[in-house]
C-alpha cells in the first residue's frame, strides 16, 4: 500500500472532499468518491469500472474504513443491487440479528426499520453473533425529510481512548469479554427495535432454494442466531446450540444467553486492537416490554457494566463520529471489522437499504 492518503486514483474516479470528513494521520474518514466530469457516467459504466478498479478500490477501503459513493446514477434498489453484484463480495443473508428488516431485491435489504423516532445506537453489524459481516453496503433511495444520518466512527479509535482513560474497564472486557441476553416472543413486534420473534421465518423472500436450504441445519446456524426458522421448540434448542446461544423458556417467548464472546479482536489486516462488540446498542438500544437493556449485555463474569463508563462511552462516540447527511443514490461502503455505525432519528419520508458481505 502506498503512503497514507497518497493512493493513485484511475482517471474515473475523483476523490473529493466534504465538511463532514475526519483526518486520521493523513488520512481522511471517509473517502468520498465521485465521477471524473471527463467521463459520463452510466450505471453500465459504473459497474464495468468498479468491476475493473477493485484493487484500487478495495485498497481504499483498508486505508480509510469506509467509502462513500456520490453522484454516480443509482436510483433504484435494482440499481444498488448491480453495484453491490459488481464488487464481487460473497453474500452473507441478513438472519444473525434482531431488527426488523425486509428483503427487496435480490441480496438488498432494507436497513433496520425500527420506528424513525427512536435511535439506532453505534455497533459493529451483528458483532453479537459467531458469523458477522465484513463488509456493510448502504443505499440512500429516499433521502430524509429531516436528520435520519447513518454516523460511523473507527473502532480502533474508539479502543484506544477507552484504554487510555479506561485501563481497568478494558482489561476487564479482555479477559472476561461479554454476555448478551435477550427475551424475545412468539411473534414479531414491529414497534419493538429488537422485535423479531423466536418463531420469525426469514426475511429474504421465500424461494424453493430457500426452503431447501432450511432442511439443512447447518446452514440455518449460519442463516439464524435469534429466530430459528421453526416453531419446533427442540429444533430450536439444537440450533442455538450449534450456535452456542442457551435458551430458557418462558411462558410467552424464551430468553437467549450469548456468551461469553470477546468484545475486543483483533484486526490482523492493520494489525491492531478494535472495539468489536454490541454493549452500546444492547445496552442502551435493546429495550421493550420484555427485556432491560441495563442485563442485556453484562461482563462475561457475569458482573454488571458501570453506568458511569458506558455513558462517558457514549460521549466518545459523538466526538469520534462523522454524520454525513444522505443524498439520494449515496453508496456507503463499510468495512465492518474497522468501522461501527448507528442511526440517527429521523422525519419521513427515508429509505435507506442494506447489503450484507462475507
């Protein structure tokens, strides 16, 4: 890789700069990209050089964490999908999570559709779970009425200021790593941010390979950690099993106890410490009338996390985080082992919709 910032660009593609953006060592959170005016810009065109510009491309993504895409012509969940076809990236179907999401077109979903009044707190997609994305694709097809940004902030940044001010508490979290318990119900709760139930079927559109796939236990551990695609209760126990996950049964719903799993790994790619966990949205974002996002997440040792860190965490958080407001057919490319990301509250109308990737 070349120096930091000093990547040689093809001629199609220009980085620019937005107010929005960080300086990391000489290097700018995000990278924005946007079309050479030398050069018009099909959607054909875009994929074929994405297509042939995926070294350049990728070596982008490694230095910087996350590229944004702006004023290519996306207009269209069909259009997102081609983008998304073209970098060539293995699909990971979104069934290791609890938010609501529905399928679209082909391997693009709709980002979480929690309620556009509640926030959507920073994590690492489904960091929670054994099988979680690399790499996060965003498509903004309806921009906001108002607010509705999708912040992101570095991980390894956030790691070590916590380690800096907080050596006691992430020495803790090394050793112990964390617990992540969740009620859920029989069926799904929309008004619920974490509202699929443990009897929800897929989200991807029901298909004959679908449901073939679903005959094979092993690949529902990798389709499904919170719903188990049956309303078998033994079936259900094997699959959380294979999974790791300990269920207890409850009148009306189950208890799912994930854990301990590390909630600080290691990026051998850049070689360094990141903050890989979901303690903030557990613990602040995974409320209902079932469940108390205060035990929702808790030392692997079983201790409860101090209030006092958690919300001093949440402050550096904001200050590390860039929110770049969405304008229609933005591409957000996230690196998901370097990058967290959350949701802002927002007023309709908005549309944003999710890939996932191997």
């Amino acid at each position: 890789m070349s120096e930091p910032g000093h990547i040689s660009q093809p001629g199609t593609f220009v980085q620019t700069q937005i107010p929005q953006q960080k300086l990391y060592n000489g290097v700018r959170f995000p990278a924005v990209l946007s079309p050479s005016p030398a050069v018009p810009f099909t959607l054909s065109a875009l994929t074929k050089t994405i297509e042939a510009q995926r070294p350049y491309l990728e070596a982008l993504l490694r230095e910087s964490g996350a590229v944004l895409f702006r004023g290519f012509p996306v207009n269209s969940a069909s259009d997102f999908n081609d983008v998304v076809e073209a970098f060539g990236f293995e699909e990971l179907p979104y069934v290791g999570g609890a938010a609501p999401r529905t399928n679209v077109v082909g391997r693009v979903f709709t980002a979480n559709e929690s309620p556009p009044d509640q926030k959507i707190p920073f994590h690492h997609e489904m960091a929670q779970v054994p099988e979680f994305p690399s790499k996060l694709f965003f498509f903004c097809e309806v921009e906001p009425g108002s607010g509705g940004e999708t912040p992101i902030v570095l991980s390894h940044i956030v790691y070590e200021r916590m380690r800096d001010k907080y050596p006691e508490f992430v020495e803790k979290l090394e050793e112990h790593g964390l617990i992540y318990t969740r009620v859920l119900g029989e069926g799904d709760d929309p008004s619920s941010p974490i509202g699929r139930g443990w009897k929800s079927t897929t989200t991807r559109t029901s298909t004959l390979a679908d449901e073939n796939l679903l005959a094979d236990d092993s690949v529902v551990g990798k389709w499904s950690s919170c719903t188990f695609l049956t309303k078998d209760k033994g079936i259900a126990e094997e699959r959380a099993a294979k999974l790791g996950m300990k269920l207890e049964w409850l009148e009306e719903g189950v208890k799912s106890i994930m854990g301990p799993i590390p909630g600080v790994k290691y990026d051998s790619t850049r070689q360094r410490k990141i903050w890989f966990n979901s303690m903030v949205v557990a613990y602040t974002g995974w409320k209902d009338a079932r469940n108390n996002p205060v035990k929702a997440v808790t030392f692997g040792d079983g201790n409860l996390l101090p209030a006092d860190v958690i919300y001093d965490y949440l402050k550096i958080l904001e200050e590390e985080s860039v929110a770049i407001p969405w304008h229609k057919g933005d591409v957000l490319l996230l690196d998901n082992l370097a990058v967290l990301h959350s949701r802002k509250s927002f007023s309709p109308p908005r549309r944003v919709l999710a890939s996932l990737c191997k």
